[in-house]
C-alpha cells in the first residue's frame, strides 16, 4: 500500500494555519485594548462613586461621566486628584 501526499497541498495547508494565526492575532489585539478600556472606566466609575460617598460629608464632589471615569481609571490617584484641581480651578 503506497500512498502519495501532495507536499505542495500540505504546504498550502500549512501557510493557510499560519496566515489565519496571524490575522487572528491581529484582529485580537483592538479587542483586548477596549476591554481594557472597559475595565478601567468600570474601577473609575466605582471609585468616583466611593468618592462622591465620602466627599459629601467635606462638600467634595466629582461628576461621574464616561471621561472621569476613563480618567480616574487610567491614573488612579493621580487622576482624582487632577480632577479635583480641576474642578477648583473651573468654580473660581
């Protein structure tokens, strides 16, 4: 029983799985850049809430937008406490 393989089939196959490997890559990476985004405007969110919570008692607070929230998300501290130089800087 003899049997004969194409090489140039198999070839072809193999370039295919590469070429799909490398599009799907590709294609993968916007998707984990917005789910990251996603993510950290989730964490922004809560923690401007949390802020909003505890501010109240000091007459502190913050809007919670997709902006701060992507801001706050991104920087953590740093961006709270710009948002809230900010705020003082606008109300005088």
């Amino acid at each position: 029983m003899v049997v004969n393989i194409d090489y140039s089939a198999v070839l072809a196959y193999a370039f295919g799985l590469i070429l799909l490997y490398m599009v799907g890559r590709v294609l993968l990476a916007p998707i984990k850049i917005v789910l990251k985004l996603i993510y950290n405007a989730i964490i922004g969110g809560i923690v401007l809430v949390i802020l909003n919570f505890f501010g109240s008692y000091f007459g502190l607070s913050i809007a919670i937008n997709p902006i701060t929230a992507l801001l706050v998300g991104f920087l953590g501290v740093p961006g709270i406490v710009l948002l809230i130089i900010v705020k003082y800087i606008l109300s005088t």
